[in-house]
C-alpha cells in the first residue's frame, strides 16, 4: 500500500551513542513513540500488565516479550492493518524478581513458554502518513505460542523422526520457539524463522543432537523439569527437538488459519526467510543459519506462484529442490591476509554454486533419505561441502533488484587454531564487527545454479579500523557499524541495516543504518538511530513514501535485574513520569519514529478499543 509517491525521509544521520545510553535516539526533526510493549493487552479480556502477578493465562492474552521480526501491513485503505511481531525468547532475569525459581519454577517456565512465539495486532490512526496506535480487542488479533497447534507439511510431514508420545502422526506440533527473523510473502503471509532452539531441550547427545547444539545437561531455563516434552532423554519425546527448527507460514488475516511449519526449506536455526518471484512464477526463499561456520541456503518451489490466489501460494513452500551455498573467491589466497587488507583486485568477490541437497523430489546426498536431508540439513550441507559463513543473519532478496543482501553478523573464531580459516569470502580473523555480502543470480535468475558475490560492507569503526571498507565509499563520510543482523528495503532502493552486538565490540549502541546501494554514493553508511543501553535494533521496516520508520527493541536492560533495571525503557516516553519508587522495568516494545510536524501524536499508553 505505502508504495505511492516520493520517498520523504531525508535525515541528517545522528552521531554514535554511547553505549551507557537509556534513550531511543532518532535524527533531529523526528520523534518516536511505542506502539506495543511487552504485557500490554490484546483482548477484551486480557488482564492489564501485571509484572508482580504474571501468569501464563494472562501472558498469553498479553503482547509476548523480546519483540524481533516485525512488519506493518496496512489494509488497502491505509488507516487500518495488522503488525505483526515475533517474541525470540525471554530474559527472566528482568521479567521476574530475583530467586523467583526457588518458590515458583512452574508459574515461571509456563509463562515464558506463553511470552514466546508470535502476536498479530491491529492497528489504525486517523490518516495515512500518521503515527499508528494498537487496537485492543481487534478482530485479527492474535497470539501464537508454544502451545498453538501447527501443521507439518512437506516431505518430512509424517516421517518417524517428527513422532511423538503425544503425537503420533508426526504431522501436529504445538507451538512454535526462537522465532527470530522473517519475511512477509507477495502473497501476504508471513514468515518466521526457528532460531536457537536447542536452548530450551536436554537432549541424550546422539550424533544428530550435537550438530545442532542440543545439550546433555539441564539448560539454564529449566523447562524440562516443568514440560517433559523437552526432555528428549525420554522414549516417547525423543523426536520432540526436530519439532523445531523450521520456517513457520501463518496468515496474519485470518485469525483462525493454522500456522504451518514447511520441512521442505529444511531445519536448522533459521534466523528468517525471504522469498523472490522469479518472471515465470517459480518461487525462490533465501535463510541464513546463524551459527558461527554455518552456510546459507535456497530454496526453489516447484509449482508456480498464481496472483491473487493465496490458497494456492501457501502451498509453494510445501515441495521444491533445496540448495546449499558454495563461495569461491577470484583473487590468490595468499592476498587474503586476514586483516581486511583489500586484495589487488579491489574487492573480496568471486563466484559461486548453489550445491542441490533435495532436487526432483530425491535426496542429493548419498547415505541420507529425503526425509534424514530436511530434518538434519546441516549434516547433508556439511556432506555436499558447502562454505562456512561468519553467523548468516537476514537474507533478503532487494525487491528493486533481484540482488540478495546477507548480514553475516560476527564469528569470534575465524581463523582460530581447529577452527576454519579465512577466505576470500570470510576475510577476517577473528572477524569482529562482520560484513553484508551481495549475490547477484547468474542472469539474475532466481532460480540459477550459479552465482556472483562480493562483500559490500566490511563493517567496523572507520576511524579506528583501516581494515574496513564500504563499497568504494569514502572511509571516513560514514557512521560506524558493526553486527549487521535485520536488513530492509525501501522504496527508494536503499538498504536498512539494523545491529546486535555493537556495544561489545565497538562500544556503540546498536542501531538502525542506511546504506545507498546506486549511483556515486554507493557504500555510503548513515545511521538513522540507536537503541537504549543493551538493547539490539531489529524488524526494521522503512516506508519512506510515509516517512516513517518502524523497529522492534529488544532486549533493553537485559544486563539488569528484576530490582535493579538498567533500562526503563519505554516509559519514560510516557505523557505523566512515574512518581519515585512506582514500578517500572525495561520492556521489549514495537518503535514507530516520525517525523516532529505530524498533527496527531499518538497517545501513550495508547489502544483503541
Ligand atoms: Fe536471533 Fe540470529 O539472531
Ligand atoms: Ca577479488
Ligand atoms: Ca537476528
Ligand atoms: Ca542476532
């Protein structure tokens, strides 16, 4: 809808923010507001935010916490939509007081349990281009959690490895964990991905289970003491881990759809997935694995995509062919020094494959059956000698160009003695503050078998780091970034980076970054804004026709505690301060930002019923 007109979000870029910051920071001449915070109420019948009283019957008719991929999606008319938001996972330690386990174990999982998953919410305002305020009670709304019924489909749906005590036709799974990044389709769906679910089982340590870093001692979080589904050690649940680690479908429309869970586009810890149309209707979606050495697969659909027949095209991502990345670079090795030094040629680029693993239906990979491919993937990736990537975060097709943009975050252990060493691809040791890769599809096909590649951003600290590089730009014209995590289009053709991870490395906030893509300013890297002290800046969407910009903060103060916060983010952005000593504590929160002169500021706390 937002794609009328001229893009109006000129800004001048703001300085970085220390890292010891409480404050959401946007460029002079703009304001922001929360939309949704964590524990704010969704239904009719939702208790109000109760942080002393939480349960996982109020929390499960509540916003969910750790706010990750997010999208708004305006209906037609552009006054009313749906936001649509993933909750990763839970920080305890600022959600519930101190030793709260000893005495409440029980109360304390089952509610986090109902803080992870999904929310769709309503939105309105009064008129297009204005700030949005959330509707309680909206006929869309919904949460999906860790007990919401899925379906499994694709070839694995059904297979022995996904059965369970409880459900013995390996076809319904409850819930949905780590849902982290995603994409929405052409066809109005969402994706999300199944991140870092090894977290929350205790597992037996089969081969397969440590692959995929499930642990053999009971995990921090302590769930399967509480839901024994989470104890793989157990007969009947030994198959409860490959539940998850999926790409889920969900229809934000349709409050009554059942979500699914495509084994087709394989499992592993899929930071999100994002789809391209290719001129004949094949369908391609794109996923990063982000785990330190991981690769960065595709996926082709079999069947064509048909306009307006969304039936039709949540079937796509159910049977198709899977492909793993392999990069090769074209400069010598030995110009690869490890220190981001530019090799002669001038940029780390090079060519690559896509290494099929399912085609046609049959298993690619010798000794692994169709099934045995998409539920341990990373061991077929591993079999077909696909490239280790420094953490593969967000893949996102531009919709302007076809050309594909992957955050590779960060990977500490790169070039470290039994680990990988660098390559033209992955040039840094120890690579500290990562790089954003761009592939171009040979003949900008999406699905071809080949590809070329160069790395656009070298990130870091210009200032303090020759080893950086963007795109040709001007070293020292533009912000400093590190941890490139969420990237996003606009209209304009612009890509939006956001981060995780700079204060650790570069002693920054982390922040929402715009990098030109065309023309003589190419590489040129501006940031938008900084989140507040231990937060990371994620979801970003940008609809600069508006003018404005949306981001999930997650995890602010994640450093504190219960007692003592160090973040009370967002509410000192409430109209009325609290009074000293009246509660407050950091929440997770869905950010518009606007620009000043808008007429309507949006009320907060603000819904509508
Ligand atoms: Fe959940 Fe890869 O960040
Ligand atoms: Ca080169
Ligand atoms: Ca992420
Ligand atoms: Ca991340």
């Amino acid at each position: 809808y937002w794609g009328q007109g001229r893009a109006r979000l000129d800004f001048t870029p703001i300085k970085p923010v220390d890292m010891t910051v409480d404050d959401l920071t946007v460029p002079k001449g703009f304001d922001w507001s929360p939309i949704i915070r964590w524990g704010d109420p969704l239904f009719y019948d939702s208790p109000e935010f109760d942080p002393k009283n939480q349960s996982p019957e109020s929390q499960s008719k509540q916003f969910g916490f750790n706010s990750d991929y997010l999208d708004i999606i305006p209906d037609p008319n552009g006054l009313t939509g749906v936001l649509v938001n993933n909750h990763e996972y839970t920080n305890e330690n600022t959600m519930f007081p101190t030793g709260y386990e000893k005495t409440n174990l029980t109360n304390m999982v089952r509610t986090a349990i109902q803080a992870h998953g999904m929310s769709v919410v309503e939105i309105t305002r009064a008129k297009v281009g204005e700030p949005w305020t959330y509707v309680r009670g909206g006929a869309r709304n919904r949460r999906i959690t860790l007990t919401t019924p899925f379906v499994v489909d694709g070839p694995a749906a059904g297979s022995d490895l996904l059965k369970t005590q409880d459900d013995p036709t390996g076809r319904r799974v409850l819930g949905t964990q780590n849902n982290c990044s995603g994409g929405v389709t052409p066809w109005g769906t969402v994706l999300s991905g199944e991140e870092n679910v090894h977290q929350y089982f205790i597992t037996s340590g089969i081969a397969e289970e440590k692959r995929y870093g499930f642990p053999t001692t009971m995990p921090s979080r302590r769930w399967p003491e509480v839901e024994k589904r989470f104890d793989a050690r157990i007969p009947g649940y030994k198959n409860e881990p490959n539940r998850f680690g999926w790409v889920v479908e969900i229809d934000p429309q349709n409050p009554n759809s059942a979500p699914l869970k495509h084994t087709a586009m394989g499992r592993f810890k899929h930071e999100g997935a994002n789809v391209r149309v290719g001129e004949d209707g094949t369908v391609v979606a794109y996923s990063g694995d982000d785990e330190k050495f991981e690769y960065i697969y595709k996926f082709v659909s079999a069947k064509k995509y048909k306009e307006g027949d969304k039936k039709h095209n949540m079937t796509l991502l159910s049977e198709g062919d899977l492909y793993v990345a392999k990069l090769k670079g074209n400069s010598p090795k030995k110009q690869i020094t490890g220190d981001g030094t530019l090799p002669r040629d001038g940029e780390f680029d090079g060519s690559g494959e896509w290494l099929p693993l399912v085609k046609g239906g049959k298993s690619m990979i010798k000794g692994m059956s169709v099934e045995r491919v998409l539920v341990y993937t990373r061991l077929a990736a591993d079999k077909a000698g696909a490239t280790k990537m420094d953490r593969p975060e967000d893949v996102e097709p531009s919709p302007h160009t076809g050309k594909v943009y992957a955050a590779l975050t960060n990977n500490s252990d790169r070039g470290k003695e039994g680990k990988a060493g660098v390559d033209e691809a992955n040039p840094r040791t120890g690579n500290r503050d990562g790089y954003i890769l761009e592939l171009t599809e040979r003949h900008n096909l999406p699905q071809a078998t080949r590809f070329d590649w160069n790395l656009l951003l070298v990130c870091g600290d210009p200032t303090k780091d020759s080893g950086t590089y963007f795109g040709g730009f001007p070293r020292e014209k533009v912000s400093p970034i590190s941890c490139p995590d969420n990237v996003a289009f606009d209209r304009s053709g612009n890509l939006w980076i956001s981060t995780d991870g700079a204060p650790s490395k570069i002693g920054y906030n982390d922040g929402l970054f715009k990098v030109t893509l065309d023309g003589s300013e190419r590489g040129r890297v501006q940031q938008f804004l900084a989140v507040p002290q231990d937060a990371e800046t994620c979801g970003p969407v940008v609809h600069d026709t508006e003018g404005m910009v949306y981001i999930s903060v997650q995890h602010p103060g994640e450093d504190g505690s219960f007692e003592q916060p160090r973040s009370y983010f967002p509410d000192y952005a409430l109209p009325t301060r609290l009074e000293p000593g009246e509660f407050s504590m950091p929440r997770p929160s869905v950010i518009q930002v606007f620009r000043k002169n808008r007429s309507n500021k949006p009320q907060f706390p603000g819904n509508v019923s």
